[in-house]
C-alpha cells in the first residue's frame, strides 16, 4: 500500500503533462529551440578566439547545451495543475495535504522526485541526440562521467531544498510568487546557467560560494567539461553533500513549524 500511494504521489505532475499534448509539443520545441540557439551563440562567441576562460569553443558549447538539458529536470508546470503550495494555501486546500495517508513533507518529496525522473527522460533523450550529432563531447574519462553523475544527483537533491524553502515561505507569507521570481533568476544566474560562472568577476564567484546554487549545477558540468579536475572532485561532492545535510535539517525544521500555521484560506 506504501509503494501505490508513493507511486502515485510521484507521478502527479508528469500525467499532467502526458496528458496534455499540446504542452509535450511545446516543451519539445521550446527545448529543440534553446538548444540551436544556445549552440549558435557559443560558436559565435568563439569564432575568433581558441580559448576564453580557460575553455575552448567546443567545451563552451557542451557545458552550455547540457545547461539547458538540465534545465528540463525543473521546469514542469504544477500551476496548471493547482498543485503548487502557494495555490493551495490559497484555496484552502492545504489542509488536505495533512489528512492524506503520506505525511505533507513525504508527499513533496515523492512528487519532486516524479518530476525530476520525467524531466530525466527528456534531458536524457536531448543528449542521446545532441551526442551523435557533435553538439556537445563526450566525458574525457568513464571516471569524470561517474563522477559527474553523481555530483549532477547531489545538485539536484540540493535544489529540491531549496525550492522547497521557497514553497515553504507561503505558511507564512501565503503567496510567494515575488520570491519565487528571484529565486529563478539568482538560481539561473549563480548556478551557469546563463553564462559559466568563470566569465564573471572574482569578487562575484567568490560570493556566489557562499550560496548554494553553484552546487546545483555549475559544480557538475564543470566536471564533465574538464574545468574542475578530477583530483578537486572529491572536495566540491563534499561542499554539495554538506549543502544538502545543512538544507535538509532547515526545511525538517520548518515542516514542523508550518504544521502550527495550517489554516484554511479561502475556499
């Protein structure tokens, strides 16, 4: 009984999307899109110069499309399915997510992890074309892409935290839309996804370190590159680990707090 109601908590945001085609259509195209025009700009930018930042051209466009690969594993629309918190703290809703069979926090985290392994498929079916047809090189080593794999699994693990603080925000605020707008954007930008952080002001990289978003992603495409060595692999899966023990103690932290907060608004 656990494992159905587990099973079916995980796959409540990817049968949204399944069964709305239209939506499968435009990610399809949204992502085949990114990822010409993302391949384009690197090439150009690299036309005429062989190496800018300690990389060259074709490393710069490998880390940039598996940015946007990656970017997949994160971007399901829950808002169309009125399954975010701030919509049902909102409605009122909110309430039912304690009276289920699953605890509140489990049922996040099953239906994050639903949503991660669906993303996976598209992000994994991207490389398994963009591979073959030269857009992005393979691991230097079957080591750097063991290594990458799991540094890639802990910057995800530490993003589920922190998206999940940011939800976590609306026991006390209601909505937190404003926040989440931030959150995108300083995620998107401190964690490479714009841009490697390589590129920007040291003073910038270093307070970025500070944060937790260069353990998201950053951290493991400068592994498969070859920006990050393999001999400093060990100390930044260590930095990620520690993010996600450090982020994983706040949010138990603040489920128990939110569940003191639960009232009915709206609805």
């Amino acid at each position: 009984m656990a494992v159905l109601h587990a099973w079916r908590a995980a796959r409540v945001t990817p049968l949204g999307e399944l069964h709305s085609p239209p939506r499968v259509t435009a990610a399809l195209l949204r992502l085949s899109v990114q990822v010409v025009l993302v391949a384009s700009l690197w090439r150009g930018l690299y036309a005429t110069t062989g190496t800018t930042g300690g990389l060259g051209r074709d490393q710069a466009v490998t880390y940039a499309v598996l940015a946007v690969l990656a970017s997949r594993l994160r971007e399901l629309d829950q808002y169309t399915g009125r399954d975010t918190v701030m919509q049902h703290m909102h409605y009122g809703t909110i309430v039912y997510w304690y009276l289920r069979p699953l605890p509140p926090q489990r049922y996040y985290a099953l239906r994050s992890l639903g949503e991660r392994l669906y993303g996976l498929a598209w992000a994994l079916a991207g490389y398994a074309v963009c591979l073959p047809a030269g857009v992005v090189e393979p691991p230097g080593s079957a080591a750097v892409a063991g290594v990458f794999a799991l540094s890639l699994l802990l910057g995800q693990w530490v993003l589920h935290y922190v998206m999940l603080v940011i939800d976590q925000l609306c026991f006390w605020t209601l909505r937190n839309g404003a926040a989440l707008l931030i959150l995108v954007f300083a995620q998107n930008l401190l964690s490479g996804v714009y841009a490697p952080l390589w590129f920007f002001p040291h003073w910038f990289v270093t307070m970025s370190g500070f944060l937790p978003f260069q353990a998201t992603l950053s951290v493991p495409l400068s592994l498969y590159v070859g920006r990050i060595p393999l001999s400093e692999a060990g100390v930044q899966l260590a930095v990620q680990a520690g993010w996600v023990v450090a982020l994983a103690l706040f949010t138990r932290l603040l489920w128990r707090r939110a569940a003191r907060r639960v009232i009915s608004q709206g609805g």
